[in-house]
C-alpha cells in the first residue's frame, strides 16, 4: 500500500512552545510541578505570554495585570525579562550542535533560574500568586489551543483535499516556527527526531530507538 504523507508548513509560534520539544529538564530544576503541568522553569512562558502577536494572549496579559493588581511597572518590568528570556534560550540554541544533552539541559536550567530571580525581584510578594496563575493560565491555554488546532486540522484537511481513501494513507502534519542553523530546517512534532539527528540516544527510550536509527 502506497503511503503518501502531505505536510503543511504552518508557523505558528504559540504551538511551538505549546506541543513543541522546547522544554528542558535538568536534575538540579527546583520547580515544584503540579501533575507534570507546570511551564516555569522548562519552557519560555513570558517570551510566549507578553511577547507572542496574538489577541487571546493580548486579552490573558489584561487579566494577568488584573488578577495581581501589577502596576504599569511590573508589568513593563516583566516584558524585558521576557526579551531577556528569548534571549538567552536562543544564545543556548545556538550553540546546541556543541553541546551534549547533559550540557544543553544544564545550560537552559541555570538561564531559567535566572529568569526566576529576575521575576521574584520584580514582583516582590506577588512571586507566587503569580507562579499560580500561570499553572492555572497554562491548563487553560492548552484547552484552547488544542481546540484550535484540531478544528484548523479539520478545515485544512478538507482544504487540500485530503480524505479517507482505501488506496492511500494521508496525514497532516503541523510543523512549528523554529530558529534552526540552517535556512532549510522546520520543527516537526516529534522530539526524538532532534535527539537522534544530535546523537542523543540516551534521551530515546530504548523501546523508540529502533524507529529513529537512521536519522538524515
């Protein structure tokens, strides 16, 4: 059977973060999680939060500022750590070929924790109303976006024509915005695949490994 896989190539910033392999973990992160589905810590919530052009981020902005009563100066005060955020995630990216996975993880974990003590400084006693919105806000944010995503897939697919058919299997597949080393890459939906293309197999559970042994 003829298997035929139709990939649109949508840039598309909030799911990146999202659903994309954009999180780091490292044996020294502090960050108490709640059921796996704390962000802070582990992936760029403020770069995504304050900095992404979207009107349903733009409207949880008015509510964040609203919920914690932040003044106009804590709330421009976490917009540049949020551009120090980027920043320092994408100097790490950079260098990401030179690193092993212990390395890179390490690297993000000490850049996020110094985030963490740019906002505790900035908020003062509101830190921690603040990490609890953003669990809350998190939840909600995937819901959303989820939804999104499933009725975009929905219309997409029947845009380009794709349907069920016994002679074919046709998927679509979202791809991310990602900066990447070259002008000619895009992030698919599937970790493993840069673990493997960057030789970290331990990363690979040994289950997945024989899926991903040969990697372009």
């Amino acid at each position: 059977m003829k298997r035929m896989l139709i990939i649109s190539l949508v840039t598309v910033l909030t799911f990146s973060l999202i659903f994309g392999a954009s999180g780091f973990v490292s044996s020294e992160t502090k960050y108490t999680t709640v059921n796996g589905e704390d962000p802070w810590g582990e992936k760029e919530v403020l770069n995504y939060l304050l900095q992404t052009a979207d009107e349903k981020l733009q409207q949880d902005v008015q509510r964040l500022q609203v919920a914690l009563d932040l003044s106009s100066k804590q709330m421009d005060g976490l917009k540049e750590v949020a551009l120090l955020e980027r920043k320092s995630i994408m100097s790490i990216a950079g260098k990401g070929h030179l690193l092993n996975a212990l390395e890179f993880n390490d690297q993000a974990s000490r850049a996020f924790a110094g985030i963490d003590r740019e906002v505790q400084e900035s908020l003062g006693e509101k830190y921690e109303d603040f990490r609890k919105w953003v669990r809350d806000w998190w939840q909600e944010e995937k819901k959303y976006r989820q939804k999104w995503l499933t009725e975009q897939r929905q219309k997409t697919k029947s845009d380009v024509g794709i349907m069920t058919s016994d002679r074919t299997e046709r998927e679509l597949v979202f791809a991310t915005q990602y900066h990447g080393f070259t002008t000619v890459e895009v992030a698919l939906p599937d970790k493993y695949v840069k673990f493997a293309n960057r030789g970290w197999w331990g990363n690979i559970p040994e289950t997945y490994r024989h899926h991903y042994s040969n990697p372009p």
